[in-house]
C-alpha cells in the first residue's frame, strides 16, 4: 500500500470512487437516477474544477495497492474560523474497508495540519443515512456537533452531520493508543 498526494492525472479514477462510493452509501439520500446516470459525471466535473483551478489550502492523498486507486481524503486547510481545516472527503473503496485505510489518511491529515501549523482543530460533514461512517467517525474520536438540512449536491435535499476533532494532535495520540491495544 502507498500514500502519495495526488495529481490531475489521478481525477478520473477519484472521481470514479467517489461515485461508486455515493453509489454503495446513498441510496436514501439521493435519487436512483442520480446516483446510477449522473453522480460520475457529477464528480468528474468536481474534481477537474478542483484540479484546474487548485488553491493552496487543499490538499488531496491518494491510498493505492499495486496502482488501483483504493481510497482518498481531500481537504482544505483553515476553511473555518470556528472549526478549522475541512475534510470535505473521505472514501475508501468497499473491498478496501476495515483495512485501515481511513485511518491512515485521516492520521496523515492531523500530521499535516500540525505541520503546516494550521490552527489544530478540523472537521467534517456526513449525511446523516451513512450509518457504518457515522459509527467509524463516532470510533476515531469525531463529536457530532450540528445536524442541518442541505442539497449542496446531488439532486434532493437531505441532512448532514458536522463531526469535529478539536485537536489534531490529541486525534494522532488517540490513533497510536488504538493501534497499540489492537
């Protein structure tokens, strides 16, 4: 398994992931006929907007296994007076979970954030009918902190939930005593 960050070379198979991800996980928040005729294109265009037009604060890691694309995170540094860097993605492939995939590049976004000297805290939004990612970030230390209706993507209005670490450095030492007590 490697980590590297990704490139524009990387979008068509992100966003192929990213959408079988929304395929397997978001059902009940999307239409049929979103997610099985249009979430592909829908995330191919995002992620060339984000490539074409890539800003300083983001920041996109790639976990791969003898070149298939297996899991990614994206993220924006300091997106957020209050709650800090923004993870705004988190997938990892269905063959691929429970690997420890999401905790690694989660892990390698709080070493990061304290690297750059980014304020320590982050946090992310998930909808509220992906059961098994509510229960993981509820696992690696994630508080629920608002619940709010949106229909920023796809094609219905839905809920999301913002989950919020308010220390990297304290995630990273919570992930070393996970792995430790395995």
């Amino acid at each position: 398994m490697i980590y590297r960050k990704a490139t524009a070379a990387d979008v068509a198979d992100i966003a192929t992931l990213h959408a079988k991800s929304w395929q397997q996980n978001y059902r009940a928040s999307f239409s049929a006929h979103f997610l099985d005729h249009l979430a592909f294109e829908n995330r191919l265009k995002e992620w060339e907007n984000r490539f074409q037009h890539h800003t300083d604060d983001q920041f996109v890691l790639l976990a791969e296994d003898e070149g298939e694309l297996l899991g990614f995170m994206c993220a924006y540094f300091d997106h957020d007076d209050k709650y800090g860097t923004l993870l705004d993605n988190l997938h990892v492939s269905l063959q691929a979970q429970g690997k420890g995939i999401g905790t690694k590049l989660m892990t390698a976004l709080a070493q990061e954030i304290l690297a750059i000297d980014s304020g320590n805290n982050f946090y992310l939004w998930v909808l509220d009918t992906n059961a098994a990612a509510i229960a993981y970030y509820e696992k690696v230390g994630g508080v629920a902190i608002e619940r709010v209706e949106s229909n920023d993507i796809g094609d219905k209005t839905f809920v999301k939930i913002r989950y919020y670490w308010d220390d990297a450095s304290q995630f990273l030492d919570n992930m070393k005593d996970k792995t430790v007590h395995k």
